[in-house]
C-alpha cells in the first residue's frame, strides 16, 4: 500500500484545521446574488444557499472534525486505558465489576448511545466531544485489559513485584510500554470513527450550531437542493469519504507495522 497517498490527505486536513484561522476566509460572509452559485473558474466550489463560498466552509469544517476527532480520541484512549489497565491489574471483585460496566455498555448501539447524551447535553461542540468520547471509551478500555491480562504474568512483571515494586512503577514501567502499540493501532481507527460520527450527529442537528461550519451540517443543509444545487452535497461528501478512507488506510499500515507476529511470519517466509 502507498503511504504517501493517506498521509497526504491527513496532513493537509490537519494543515486546514490549523491554519482555518489565520487564512483569509470568509465562511460566513453571505453573497445574496451568488446564491446557489455552481462551481466557475474564479470560485472552484460555489456558494450554498446563503451565497457563502463552499470552498471556505469545507475549510473551516475541517477545523471542526479535526479537533474533535482528536479530543475525542485523546479522551477515549486516557479514559479507556486507565480504567483496563487497573481492572485487569487488580483483578478481583474489580474486574468483575468493569466487565459487567463493559458489556452494559456494549448492549447499546454506540452511535443511538451517541444521539442519545448529545440530546440530553445539548448541542454544541464540547458536548458532541464529551458524548462521543463516553461512547468510544470502551473499545481502548477492553483492549487495554486483554492485553494486561496476557502480560501480567511475564517474567519481567512477575520480577518486578517480587522485588517490591510499587503497582504503579510496575504499570507505567513494564505495562503501558507494550500495550501502546495496539492502542496507537487502535486509536487511528477512532479518528475516523470520530469523524463519522461528528458528521452524523451535526447532520442531525445535534452537533455544532450555525453559523459554524460542520461537514455533516454542510450535506444536510445542502439535500434540499440536490437537483439544482448537487455540488453543495458531493464536494463535503467526497472530502469526508477521502479524510475517513485515509485515516482507515493508516490505521491498516500501522497494524500490519506494529503486528510482532505478521513481521516474524514475514522474515520466515
């Protein structure tokens, strides 16, 4: 697989969320006789409904799913990890006790769990934040634990405790060390989980609020005037199709990077 293909398309969406701010856009600049304007050579994109240039929205929206994707899974990983490593660390009445919180969790579908807290928060893009990263804890929380699990008992866990090491030198020291990798793997796959799901819930009015600019709210807004006006779904449809094929793609090259086991059936053959 070419790297270079997903990485570009990550780091410009990046690039667009980062500097959104400082280039001279105007999102929410309404132009009344360029409304529904089709794509020309001076405005490649068009202009939407309110005669605001395309080209700036999807701009400023990567702003939007790039920060909450990230927090989202900053969250997810910190909340998660914690929570499994400790479980399966401490075992017990504990691990019993997170398991049956898990699978709770696990009964409802994330994404009806995710519409559910962000219409009990309120909309706004703190919220979507705090709703999707309840959400998507559990996946890193469960990987965490198994991989704990089948580490606890190593030789050099088991040495460390014999000699008196305190539990969180043991965690920090001998543990997180080897379940970075498979939560690293895991968390390139909640960015574009994240993302999806940022524009799903902005797509049913849950998410950020206009006038800011969101992908989800972008498409919505742009279904009624698929006929007329198709451009104002397929240029958001397509740069959410590509940041979420590219983050899938990355996800796919890190796995098999940091797979141990792929590498040494790759040597032997």
């Amino acid at each position: 697989m070419r790297l270079w293909l997903p990485l570009s398309i990550i780091g410009l969406w990046a690039l667009m969320a980062i500097l959104s701010p400082i280039l001279p856009l105007t999102p929410d600049a309404i132009d009344l006789t360029n409304i529904l304007s089709r794509p020309n050579l001076e405005h490649w994109l068009g202009f939407d409904e309110l005669g605001r240039p395309v080209a700036d929205r999807l701009i400023s929206g990567a702003r939007t799913s790039f920060f909450v994707a990230l927090f989202v899974v900053l969250l997810g990983v910190s909340l998660g990890g914690i929570l499994g490593v400790s479980s399966a660390y401490l075992s017990g009445w504990v691990d019993v006790v997170f398991v049956r919180v898990v699978d709770i969790m696990l009964a409802f579908p994330g994404l009806l769990l995710a519409i559910a807290l962000a219409g009990a928060l309120g909309p706004g893009i703190g919220n979507v934040i705090l709703a999707l990263g309840i959400v998507g804890w559990v996946g890193y929380a469960r990987l965490a634990r198994g991989q704990v699990l089948a580490l606890k008992q190593a030789d050099h866990v088991v040495a460390a405790q014999a000699i008196g090491a305190p539990p969180w030198r043991i965690i920090l020291r001998h543990l997180l060390p080897l379940i970075t990798a498979p939560l690293i793997v895991e968390a390139s796959f909640g960015v574009a989980s994240a993302i999806i799901a940022e524009a799903g819930l902005s797509f049913l009015g849950l998410g950020v609020q206009p006038p800011t600019a969101s992908w989800g709210s972008m498409i919505r807004d742009g279904t009624r005037y698929m006929l007329v006006a198709p451009h104002l779904v397929v240029f958001p449809g397509l740069t959410l199709m590509a940041v979420v094929l590219a983050a899938n793609m990355l996800g796919d090259w890190l796995r098999d990077r940091m797979d141990v086991k792929n590498q040494n059936s790759r040597r032997v053959f």
